[in-house]
C-alpha cells in the first residue's frame, strides 16, 4: 500500500441550497496513518469525510485518490479502495450479524448480491472482519437484538469486510463503554500500522490524542490545525476552534487533557 493517497485539493463542499461547508481544504492522507479528524459541531467534520469517500461532489477544488479525481470513479470502484461508516445508520430490517456484515463484502464484489449461500470470498472476509473487531460470537444474532455499543462494532466489521485501503469512519466510538472505546481506537491503530490509511471522526480529543498519530482541527469549514497531539492540543489552535469552552491538564506521561470549562457565572 506504499505511496498511495488520498486527498482534499482546495476542497469546496457543501450542500444545496446553503452556503458551503468546507472552505478551501487542502489535506492529504497517507497509507499506514491513523488521524482523528475534530473540530466543533458544524466544522465540516462529517461534510469533508463524504466528500473523501466520494459520496458528496466538490463544488470547488476536488477530492482525489491516488492522482485522480473521485468523481471520475465509478461507486463500485470506489467502494473496492474506500470504506465509509457514517454516524448514523439504520437498517430497513433486521439481518443477522453475519448477514450484515456480508453485504460489506459483497460492495468490494465478493459473492454476487442475489447468492443464497455466502461463496468462500464472502465468507473469508466476513470472518476475519468479526476477528478484527472482537465480535465472532455475535455472528448469528440479529442486530435489533444487539446494544448500541455491539451494533456499532458489527457496522465496523461490515466496513472491514470491503477489505478497502481506506478507512474512513464517522463517531465509530459512539454509545461504547471505554474498554470497547479503547479497543476499537487500539484496532484501527494496529490497522494503520499494516498500512490502511485511516480518518476517524471523533469528539473525544482525549481518546483521539491517546491512539492516533496526527490529530487534525477543523473549524468554521477550515483547517485550523494538524499534527502530533502534543502540537495540536495547545491553547492557541484549540482556541480557533472552541473559544474559550475548554481547559488543559497537564500530563506528565503525553500530551495533556482536554476538559470542558466551567461556564462563567452569571454576574450578580
């Protein structure tokens, strides 16, 4: 997987009818890194995720993978390098687990869509996706019998059995206790290091800065800042994105935490 990319060139989005989100992102991800994506509600975190996965037409600038434009490719390509997990997803019925997660092998093309039996492909990509997430008991439950923490981990096994290059997951950590935040965070780390290139959107600057090698800051559909933890969780870049509505600790051990401020007093 060396050498590839996949990049935001002076990237222009948004939706029709508003103005736009993202305005001139220029940011380029490399095979075998891990790099949380964080920034305010309505920074144009999820906005620019869509767009590196092809599923959201730049209005401006453009998204390309590997030198070439995304818009050029076409979804079945796409979802052969790229695997999108968005915040939200609700299925039409209840799948079993192993049904669920066999429709993300089958986007890559593995098996046809109408099989009645999962082919060797299928079945062999379907596997090793629960092993990765740690889910290999859950393969026959349904998913509305599931939690919200189990489920979420089945929808990233699902991603997984696309078997893409990219991994590009939106909140993946969202409704998990903090062992399963740990171990799902420490996953997509160990994912990156054999060479997936890997952009997680998350609120928790804290688990971002504890497992991922670069954090980026996005703020009002800019990029405020990217780098090591250490340089991003400074007063300086975090103050363009949340203002005052945080404070540092100090860590002795690696960059330090991110605490929400006490709102002022009213005065009296």
């Amino acid at each position: 997987m060396g050498g590839m990319s996949l990049a935001a060139r002076a990237l222009v989005a948004g939706y029709p009818g508003a103005p736009a989100v993202l305005r001139g992102i220029d940011l380029e991800l490399a095979a075998g890194r891990f790099l949380c994506l964080l920034g305010p509600n309505g920074a144009g975190k999820s906005t620019l995720l869509r767009a590196l996965a092809g599923l959201l037409p730049p209005a401006a600038g453009a998204a390309e993978l590997d030198g070439s434009p995304l818009a050029a490719m076409p979804p079945p390509a796409r979802a052969r390098k790229i695997g999108f997990l968005p915040q939200e997803i609700q299925p039409a019925w209840s799948f079993s687990v192993e049904e669920a997660v066999a429709l993300g092998a089958r986007v890559a093309g593995h098996g046809g869509w109408f099989e009645t039996r999962p082919g060797p492909d299928t079945r062999r990509a379907v596997t090793r996706a629960l092993e990765l997430v740690g889910a290999t008991e859950l393969a026959a439950a349904r998913l509305d019998e599931l939690s919200g923490g189990e489920r979420r981990r089945v929808l990233v096994a699902s991603v997984l059995a696309q078997e893409p290059d990219w991994l590009l997951l939106d909140e993946p950590a969202a409704m998990l206790d903090l062992h399963h935040q740990a171990a799902l965070f420490d996953l997509l780390r160990r994912l990156a290091r054999d060479g997936f290139g890997v952009l997680c959107v998350t609120h928790d600057l804290n688990l971002a800065a504890a497992f991922a090698d670069e954090l980026v800051l996005l703020a009002g559909g800019r990029l405020a800042a990217r780098g090591a933890p250490a340089e991003v969780l400074r007063p300086e870049p975090l103050a363009r994105a949340f203002g005052d509505g945080f404070r540092l600790v100090p860590d002795a051990d690696g960059p330090p935490a991110v605490l929400p401020a006490a709102p002022a007093a009213p005065p009296l």
